[in-house]
C-alpha cells in the first residue's frame, strides 16, 4: 500500500532516524487540481538536524507529491493562522453554496408569462 511504500523510503533515507506516524481519515479531500473529492493520507515525520529533513522533504515532494508543512517549534502562532484560514475559507464556501442555489432557483422557476 501508499503508507507501507512511504514508511519504507522514510526508514531507507533517515537510515530509522526518522519517526512516522498517519492519521486515519474518513475525510474526502478537495484540492485545485480536481473538483472531484479525493483520499488523502495524513501523515506526520519527526526527525531532528538540518540535512535530514531536507533529504525527507524532496523525496516527499518528489515521489509521493506531498505538500510539507513545516510546524515550528512553538505551533501556537501557527495554529492561530490556520483557524483563521480555515474560518475564511468556510466563510466563502458558505457564500459560494448560497449563490448557487439562487442561480439554481433562478433557472428552476416558470417563465413569465407574456
């Protein structure tokens, strides 16, 4: 499977220096490139240095296309961010659904008649 694959090339490039842990979801995935929901896996690396994670991170990229973020430190900031993202990103979906359903009833209502 994906996560043995993964778990395997993040053992070989971290030489077993690297923890990996995944995160079960039922959760379907939205991205850009298709407007079609998709299974992701979650997935988390601790490891520590500065040339190891970087060796991690392009063969993550480059192999398994995974988009990497990098969680510092002190994630409370971080964390804060990403609320108020996700807050944003609800806000405009919100808006997004409400407009297509009054373009739909628009469409899905008689003609008038003359």
């Amino acid at each position: 499977s994906g996560k043995a694959l993964l778990q395997t090339q993040v053992f070989r490039v971290s030489r077993g220096n690297a923890l990996i842990s995944f995160l079960d979801t039922d959760e379907v995935f939205y991205d850009r490139e298709s407007p079609e929901g998709m299974r992701k896996v979650i997935f988390s690396v601790i490891t520590s240095g500065t040339q190891l994670p970087r060796k991690l991170a392009n063969i993550l990229k480059s192999f398994f296309n995974a988009t990497l973020i990098h969680v510092p430190p002190n994630p409370e900031p971080y964390i804060a961010q990403l609320s108020d993202e996700i807050m944003r990103q609800q806000a405009v979906l919100r808006t997004t659904t409400l407009t297509i359903k009054r373009s739909l009833r628009k469409l899905a209502a008689p003609p008038p008649d003359e």
